[in-house]
C-alpha cells in the first residue's frame, strides 16, 4: 500500500492507496506526525510520497525513513506529462500533482484543473500530455482577508454565498464583490480555454471545491481528491525506475 501525504498552506492531507483504489483519507491539519503514525500502524505501508508547499516537519521524514521507502516530489521529479512551463523550478509540486491527476483521469484529453484552495490556481494540460501553464488569483479566503486587512472600515467575514448579485448592505455587499467576482473569473477562464480547446475537460478541486460548486454549473467534474490521486499516480511511475 502506497501513503499519500500531502502538506498544503492551511491544511494537509493523508491518503492510503491499494494499486489505485483509494482506501482511506484524512484531514491532518497541525498533527501530521501523529496521524502519520497512526496511519502507519493501521495500514501495511510499503512506500510513501511527500508533496510539501508549506512549512515542513523534519522529524516526519525521520518517521517515515525509518520504516518504508520515502519519495519527496520536487520539480525535477519524473511525472506523466511534458512540462513546457518556462521556470520549471519555479512551479509548484501541488501543481505537478494536479496535472498528473488530470493525466491519469482523462488521458488523452485537453483538461483545465482549477484548484480553489488558498489559492486558485489554473493548470492546462493538451491532450498530447503537455503542461502548457496556467494563472494563480487570490483565493476566497484570501480575498476576504485582504478587504478587512487592507481597508480601515470593512469586516473581516466569513464565507458566504449572496442572496443576489447586487449587495444591499456592506457585508452583503462584500460576499456579491467576492463570491461573484470568482465565479465570474472561472467562468472567464473556462470560456477562453473552451475557444482553445473545443473537447476541454474542466475539473475543479480544492478545499472550496464544494462551496463553489453551487454556483458554478459550467460543465465541470468536481473531484476534491485529483491531488492525493496525482500524488499516487507519480510515486508509481517512479518507483518503476
């Protein structure tokens, strides 16, 4: 069994893999060595991949080490896809995971994955298995904190889909500016990969994969689980080097 361990900028997530088949996911949150071990003691792991775009615990790898073989993906990690992005250096390993997963998913297939995290990022692969690129926005949270950071007089509010487009106070007002403002990004962005790719595959992932899911009814897959199964999909291609 293979474990998918997945350190993000505001939560991390643990996977275990039979072959393909997801068999068991969590949230870790701060307690990534405890749920580690715990993991480690239920499941037969064999190997295990790391995908770290935060702060790292070096006592994690110290664990894992320890007992099963360990793979830290970084840029020059061999993955299913061409990368053309110009500063490969530069991309993130969340990235690489989520193209993977789009490869493994729709081979073959012109894909747009749009991860709503903290974050929204937009990666296109072709369907010659190329990474062309993509855009990085501000996520939601992002947005809401920047408005109550940034201004003297606006809340700082939690999430919230608006009644309406037009906002009738200022907290209403705030949640129209920031959750239609996204919408009307992605659709935005899936309308202009949609003129490049005809048969254009749309997966939206990410913590709020769901919350925006609601609203945005532009064809798309919703998948929460494209990193973890990226993840899984690379630590296998590697280990038949």
């Amino acid at each position: 069994m293979n474990l998918v361990i997945d350190i993000g900028n505001t939560r991390s997530k643990l996977a275990v893999f039979e072959n393909h088949r997801l068999v068991f996911q969590e949230t870790a949150d701060s307690q990534v060595l405890n749920a580690v071990r715990k993991v480690m003691d239920t499941y037969a792991i064999r190997h295990a991949i790391v995908c770290n775009v935060s702060q790292f615990q070096p006592e994690l790898m110290t664990v894992l080490e320890a007992e099963i073989s360990v793979f830290q993906l970084t840029w020059e990690s061999k993955v299913p896809f061409q990368n053309a992005y110009q500063t490969p250096k530069t991309l993130g390993v969340d990235r690489m995971a989520l193209v993977s997963g789009a490869v493994a998913q729709f081979p073959n297939q012109a894909v747009l994955v749009i991860d709503a995290g903290s974050c929204i990022t937009y990666d296109f692969k072709t369907a010659d298995e190329v990474y062309a690129g993509g855009a990085i926005s501000p996520g939601i949270q992002m947005r809401y904190a920047a408005l109550a950071n940034q201004t003297q007089n606006l809340p700082h509010l939690k999430k919230e889909i608006p009644a309406t487009a037009y906002g009738t106070s200022t907290s209403s007002s705030i949640h129209s500016g920031i959750v239609h403002g996204v919408y009307h990004e992605i659709n935005g962005f899936i309308n202009y990969y949609r003129r490049q790719s005809e048969n254009l595959t749309v997966i939206l992932t990410g913590g709020d994969a769901d919350f925006l899911s609601k609203t945005i009814k532009n064809g798309i897959f919703a998948d929460s689980n494209l990193l973890l199964k990226g993840l899984n999909t690379i630590l296998a291609l590697n280990l038949t080097e």
